[in-house]
C-alpha cells in the first residue's frame, strides 16, 4: 500500500491543475520519517517543521508516523505516554500549517499519517492480514475535499475483468456464468520509477485463473499515458471484459464521448452509427427490470465527464476503447436484485479494452466464439487521461 500512496501522490501532483481548482497546483509531500523520526524529537522538531514550512506542501503522507526510542536507536520508549506522536500529530502538524490530521490503519507502530492544509474524511483504514508484505504496517483510504468542492480520491476497484451478469449470461439452469469472475483480488507486487512515471505490476485472482497486470503511467505534453497490460500465468478459459475503473463524484454528471450513439457490444453494434453523443451519465445505462450490465459503448476514440467547471477527458490511443459510464459500481450493480436498489454512490468511468458479446442466452445461443476473448492471449489497453477547463 505504500507503493500505491506513491503512485497515488505522483498522479495527483501531475493532475494538480484538473482537481486542484483554478487556484493553482496541489502539491503532495510523501517521506518515510523512520520511527517517528527521532533524530529531531530532542530539538523539539523545530529542524522538521522549518523544512516542512520551506517545501509548503498542501499534503503530506508520513510513514513510519508514531514516535519509538528515546535517543538515536538504542533505547526504546516503553509507556505510551512517553510517545509525542502519533498522539500529537494535531499540534505538530498545525506548526507546519496543516489544520487536518489523519492516522490510517494502525496494525503496529509504523502507522502513516495524513496531514493537509484541507477537511480529510477517512473511507477505509486498511491493517491488512498480519502476513502480507503490501500492507506491511498500515494504510488507508481517504479524501481530502479541496477548495471549491472537488474531491481528490484514491481507487478501490481498478482492473475488471467482469461483468454484472444479463439475462443472457444465466443458462438454462439459471447458472450465473459470470459469477466465477467477480470473486477477483487484486494485490501489487512490484512498483518502481521509469521514465517520465511509474511502472505498476500486479497479480489478479479469480475462480477461473491467475492473472499478471502490468500497468504503467508515463507523463506526456497530452496528459498521462495509461498502458495496462493483462496476461493469465493459470487457467483463465475466457476473459469476460478487461478494463480500468474510475471513479469520480456525482457532481461529475455531463458526459460526452465520440462512439457508438447508443448501447452496443462487439456482436450488436451496427444499428448505431459512431457520432459525437452529449448526455447524462443516467442516460448512460438502461432501466432493466432486474439490475443487470447495460450502456455500453463500441468505437469510442474520445470521452469526457464533466462537473460544468472542469472535464477529465479519456483519449484513445493505437485504437478505439469501449465506454461505460455507470452511477454505481459494478461490484455493486452485481449485488442489485430490484430497479429500487439502483442508488447513486458517484460517476464510474471504465475504460476497455473489450468487453464479449451479449449473445441470446436467455432464449437461443450464447455468445459466438468470434465475440469472445481467450485468456490464451495476451491483452493491452492503452489511452490518455487529460483534464480541461470547460468553456464558459
């Protein structure tokens, strides 16, 4: 989880002008302070807070944020009330400017600490399993809600290899066939720099395999490149959908791509013609009477979300993406049984690279084997996320 504050502060730095509002950029600071960082405890962490004030950062992310010797390394605090932090992280943090603390996931004494010049709300505080090597003390998940009402905020479902499942997609048996991939995992293994951002490998897990994501983020003039590349080590049989999700607040309501201008897949699509479409994110799905995937979008080379001041807009690269744009997530729209369970929770964009064909199912035959994809090869998507200014 480390790596992925990282990654996260790197992405939030290069799109500091999208989210931070037109006041100017959003500066993250993110340092490993070592055991609470007992080298300027004894100067009263005077050196500590001059450098922090230098730097003027509006975030920062300390590891390792909880005080545990006396002097240098040698003598270990034993009593709590010996320990100036993290208990005090308030009054430390308010010396540098920054009137908001958090602590995250607190599974031993290396918690990481939030501090931030805006309100923070805590989503999630992750202590991981006792074993791992990801979450090796504690992390978490948070918001910091910055000036003029954006919100900047980390991911919790990214690479989706399902779908919820349609009328077409349960058998004569009422056998759910998408069910043995919604039970994925999906754990980091590796991160490290390359050139101009970051390399990102992952392992994801389902019922039907094992499979190996590498994902990298290259900042470019045009905004950052996004190359995701899925590979299954075991099993795998085949691959439902491979996409990116993302999510965004609900004030994010105006969507506009080029693409489809209407719900398509690779096996119904040619009855809507690829024209530039301005609509709703409501109008992005359909109203079923059981909750079930909808709305998908084929030959898109450009979308956008809006919130009427400012646009993250999705930019093809080497070929067309397909679009969803959704209210809920999928892992939610798949626990759905009645339209009155259809609440709101945000704007979710996923990006992809494909996702099969929607077949007769329900009353005739399956999917085509042409409109379905093998985990017996390997898979790339590839597009530009940028944000602009929406014209008054």
């Amino acid at each position: 989880m480390r790596y992925l504050l990282v990654i996260l502060a790197s992405l939030i730095t290069t799109l500091s002008s999208a989210f931070g509002g037109r006041g100017g950029e959003v500066k993250v600071l993110y340092w490993n302070i070592q055991n609470g960082m007992w080298h300027d405890q004894g100067n009263n962490y005077d050196d500590f807070v001059g450098f922090v004030r230098e730097l003027d950062p509006d975030i920062c992310i300390w590891a390792e944020a909880e005080s545990r010797y006396k002097t240098g390394t040698a003598e270990k605090m034993q009593m709590p009330e010996e320990q100036y932090l993290p208990w005090n992280w308030d009054i430390l943090a308010a010396r540098y400017g920054h009137p908001y603390t958090l602590v995250c996931g607190k599974r031993d004494t290396f918690p990481q600490v939030i501090t931030s010049k805006y309100p923070l709300r805590i989503v999630k505080r992750v202590n991981g399993n006792g074993s791992d090597i990801i979450v090796a003390h504690g992390a978490g998940w948070a918001v910091v809600e910055l000036p003029g009402g954006e919100k900047l905020r980390s991911n919790s479902e990214y690479t989706i290899l399902y779908r919820a499942a349609t009328d077409n997609d349960t058998d004569l048996k009422f056998n759910n066939s998408m069910e043995p991939y919604m039970h994925q995992k999906e754990t980091v293994i590796s991160c490290s720099r390359i050139l101009n951002g970051y390399r990102v490998e992952s392992e994801l897990v389902n019922k039907t395999g094992k499979f190996n994501v590498v994902d990298s983020y290259e900042g470019t003039e045009d905004g950052i490149l996004v190359t995701s590349t899925l590979h299954c080590e075991k099993g795998g049989g085949i691959i439902p959908r491979f996409g990116k999700t993302f999510r965004l607040e609900d004030l994010f309501d105006d969507v506009e791509y080029i693409g489809r201008c209407g719900e398509s897949y690779c096996d119904m699509k040619d009855q809507f013609p690829i024209r530039e479409v301005k609509c709703k994110v409501a109008d992005m799905t359909e109203p079923n009477i059981k909750p079930q995937e909808s709305g998908n979008r084929c030959d898109c080379t450009i979308a956008a979300v809006s919130d009427g001041k400012v646009k993250v807009v999705f930019k093809a690269v080497d070929q067309p993406f397909e679009l969803a744009v959704k209210p809920y997530s999928d892992w939610a729209l798949c626990r759905m049984k009645h339209r009155g369970d259809e609440k709101r929770t945000g704007t979710y964009v996923t990006i992809q690279a494909f996702q099969q064909g929607i077949g007769t199912g329900a009353c005739g035959p399956g999917v085509m084997p042409e409109y379905q994809y093998t985990a017996k090869k390997d898979y790339t998507l590839k597009f530009l996320i940028c944000v602009e200014e929406c014209e008054e």
